[in-house]
C-alpha cells in the first residue's frame, strides 16, 4: 500500500520561508556589524597614532620651555640687556 504524501500547509510554508528569511537577516547584519567594528578599529588606531606623534612634540616643547626658564638662560639674558644679578636686591617674603 502506497503512501500518500500530504502536501505542507499554509502555516508550515509561512514558518519556512520567516525561518529562512530571519537567517538571512542574521547573517548579513552580521557581516555589516564586524565591518562596522573594523572601521571603528581602524580610526581608533589613526587617533592613537595622532596622539602619541602630538604627546612627542608636547615633550620636546616642554623641554624647550624649561631650558628657556632655567636660571642661566635668565642670567644670560639679563647680561645683554645690561643687567645684573645682585643677591643683596632679592627680598624673601614668607607668611
């Protein structure tokens, strides 16, 4: 005796078809979302590479600054100018 095969109903074949539809849309969100993420990662890296170049030039600025602030330089300065340093002249105020 042969078996009849029942054919899917309405119902089965709409579960199909959201089945495979929502798989799809896992898939691709997934590839767009790790693409997303890799872009992300790539900026992240040029920034980090722009600070790190600009904490460098921030260094050597500062080093400049204290070589121009130190006491030599200032004494140097002030003997072009005509000036002189005279530790008689200085007054030490304290609280």
């Amino acid at each position: 005796m042969a078996r009849k095969r029942r054919g899917k109903t309405k119902f089965e074949k709409m579960m199909i078809t959201l089945t495979v539809t929502t798989a799809f849309c896992v898939f691709v969100s997934l590839f767009f979302f790790k693409a997303q993420l890799s872009s992300a990662n790539i900026e992240v890296e040029k920034l980090k590479k722009n600070v790190s170049s600009q904490q460098k030039v921030n260094e050597s600025l500062t080093m400049k600054v204290n070589e121009l602030v130190s006491l030599e330089n200032m004494q140097l300065v002030a003997a072009e100018e005509g000036l002189e340093y005279n530790n008689n002249n200085v007054i030490v105020i304290q609280k």
